[in-house]
C-alpha cells in the first residue's frame, strides 16, 4: 500500500474513477496501484457479487409487494458503492451501518434471509454482530457513526489493527450525531472510516438542498481528509477505501469517503419517487450504470462469454430462490412476542403495555 495517498493535512482529493461508464480502464496513478491485483478474474468476482446483491434487492421488493415483507429498502444503483467498500475489508474490521447496506452485508456473510427478519416483523434484528463483524441495520439517521467512532476509540486503546467503517446517506450528514462523531474521530485520529454514499436523496429531499458544497469538502472543516469517488465504479471505491483502511491501521486518524452514487429505486417500497424525481435523471444514471460497465470491460477482457454469464445468473436466482423459501418458511410469532427482548430485564412499562395488547386483543376473541 502507497503510505503518501492521503495526506497527513486534510487535503480533499476530488473524483477517483478508474472505470469508466464505457467500461474503459484507467491503470495509471496511485489509486490504480492500489487495484493492481485485481485483474479481470477477480473483477468477474466483484461483478458477480453485485449481479447477487441486485437480484436479492429484486426479490426482496417483490416479496413486499406480495405483502410477504411490510417494508424493503431498495440498493439499486448503490452495488459498486457497497461491493467495492466492503471487498476491501479485513475480516476484522467492523461494520456499523444504515437500512440499505445490504450489500454490504452479504459481503460481511450474512445469510440472506436474515436480512428480511426485521422486515418480516419476526425479530426486533437480524444477525450477530459478532460474528459477522457487522452492527445490525440502523435506522436513526447518522447514529451508527457515533458507534463507529466510538468503536474506534476503543480499537485504539487496544492497539488493534482493526479498523471500524461507518456507512451512512448524504442526507445523514446534515444530522448533529454526524458532526460529533467526525468531530470525536478527528480529535482523537481514531481508526474510522467514514463512507458516504451520497445517492443524490434523502427520501425526497434533493442532496442540493443538504448541502451548497460538495459533501466531500465537509470533511475538510473537521480536520479530515475527504476522498470523493465514483460511486458507481467497484473499482476505484476498492481503491479508495483501501487507501483509507491502510490510513488508518498507520495510525493516521479517520479518512472520509464521499461515494458519488444514484439511488434508482423508490426510497423504500413505502416511497413513490414519480412524485418527485424528474425522470431525466434517472435516463443519466441508468448509462452510468455501475453493473453494466463491468459486463462491458469484461466482455473485451475476454471473461464474460455466454457461459459465465450463466453461471452468475444461475448463481444470483440460487440466492434469490433461497431467499424467497426462506422468508415463507419463517413461522408467525404470536403477538406478544414484539416485548420479549425489548429489556434484558422485567419492566414495568413494558408489562404494562404487554397487558394492554392482550385486552386488545381480547376484544376479538
Ligand atoms: C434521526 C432521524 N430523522 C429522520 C428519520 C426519517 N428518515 C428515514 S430515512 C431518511 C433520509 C435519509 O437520507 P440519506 O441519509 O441520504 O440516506 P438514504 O436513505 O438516501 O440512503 C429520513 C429523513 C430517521 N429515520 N431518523
Ligand atoms: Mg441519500
């Protein structure tokens, strides 16, 4: 790894790309060494991934809409951002993230129908995080980057290498919790990687609205050094969060990363984007494609021909068949259930509301 990437005084190093949308790619300079090893096999590994995780991002929206899920926050449009971050990873780094890195999830190991649970409303969360190094899914916006940071510190006074990844939305980075954890991580140079994918929406709100300036540039008034990407490029997302993981196990302090990337889907199944969303927009990033360029530097590469194509369908469908039989074979929970692991520990409020529910229900029997 080039130790002279990033530097030591917060510096903003503006759009890393290195394929572009016609699938062309760019090996020269720093971040390109950084992805010298991944040649066009491994590229058809990053590639099958993120034809997985679109085809687990298609069922599970199309188990919400057959009233099998109440809610299913779509990725679609986000595969490179997620697949190129967390390939980077070191088992023993640590996730903490929002609703839509599912991606990042199956990356991290995360069987896939346990990504539908708390959307089932059979379980308050997912997975260990333990074992899969991985903090179950947050839904308050922005909360999971004081967790990283808070990780980190604890990382450092262990002397551990290993590094924590906070994933968070453009939109997040207007919350208060945001500032303080760049703020902590600053200060005390803790190992933290702060990934950003900015998709251009916070449910309807246009990331214009967010912020005047680029989100990367933020990064600059904390003390830290800001890293903007194509979002939509696996590849050099690989090489900048590479950059950043190996910033920090030197000891360097927190890099933050704005993926710049489209969200082309609804915001959840709960969200009509027609309502707000010119659908010029969609037509421009629907070229920029973060699949499509990798099918297409493959194709000339040589390694995708009809039978390996196959074989990634045939791989994605397996998942995505797995994931439907998983998901009808989750048994219903009786009602009462949604208290037993609220607390560790009896509490009064909760008895009380648990005593509520059951004379509701009672009503109907
Ligand atoms: C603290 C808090 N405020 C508001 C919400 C409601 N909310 C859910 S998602 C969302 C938008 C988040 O946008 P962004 O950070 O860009 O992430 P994206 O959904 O685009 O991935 C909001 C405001 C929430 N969950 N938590
Ligand atoms: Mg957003």
């Amino acid at each position: 790894m080039k130790a002279e990437l990033v530097e030591a005084i917060p510096g903003i190093t503006p759009y890393v790309s290195l394929i572009g949308a016609d699938g062309r790619r760019d090996s020269t300079g720093a971040f390109a060494e950084l992805v010298a090893d991944i040649g066009p096999a491994e590229l058809l590994g990053l590639y099958r991934d993120m034809v997985i995780i679109r085809r687990i991002d298609t069922e599970a929206t199309a188990l919400q809409r057959q009233g099998e899920l109440g809610l299913w926050p779509p990725l679609l449009g986000q595969e490179a951002a997620q697949i190129g971050s967390a390939r980077a990873l070191a088992p023993d780094d640590f996730v903490f993230s929002s609703y839509r890195e599912n991606g990042v999830a199956w990356v991290r190991g995360v069987a896939p129908t346990d990504l539908l649970v708390t959307w089932r409303g059979v379980a308050q969360s997912g997975w260990d995080p333990f074992i899969h190094r991985m903090a179950t899914p947050q839904v308050i916006i922005g909360a999971q980057t004081l967790h990283a940071t808070g990780y980190a510190l604890g990382m450092q006074l262990k002397q551990s290498d290993s590094v924590a990844v906070t994933y968070f939305g453009d939109g997040a980075t207007s919350e208060g919790d945001v500032s303080e954890a760049l703020v902590f991580a600053a200060s005390y140079s803790a190992p933290v990687v702060f990934f950003c994918q900015n998709n251009q929406w916070a449910i309807s709100e246009p990331v214009r609205v967010q912020s005047r300036t680029a989100i990367v540039d933020r990064a600059a008034g904390f003390g830290i050094p800001g890293i903007q990407v194509d979002g939509n490029d696996v590849l050099a997302v690989m090489a900048v969060t590479r950059s950043a993981l190996a910033r920090a196990r030197r000891g360097e302090g927190p890099t933050f990363i704005e993926a710049v990337t489209y969200r082309m889907g609804p915001h959840t199944t709960a969200d009509d984007p027609s309502r707000y969303r010119p659908p010029a927009d969609l037509e421009e990033w629907a070229a920029k494609d973060p699949l499509a360029r990798v099918a297409a530097y493959l194709r000339d590469a040589g390694v995708l021909d009809e039978t390996s194509e196959a074989e990634v369908t045939a791989a994605a469908d397996a998942v995505a068949a797995e994931l439907r039989a998983g998901c009808l074979a989750m048994p219903d929970l009786p009602p009462g259930a949604l208290f037993d692991h609220v607390y560790a520990e009896p509490h009064p409020r909760i008895d009380e509301q648990r005593a509520a529910q059951d004379a509701y229900l009672r009503m109907f029997s």
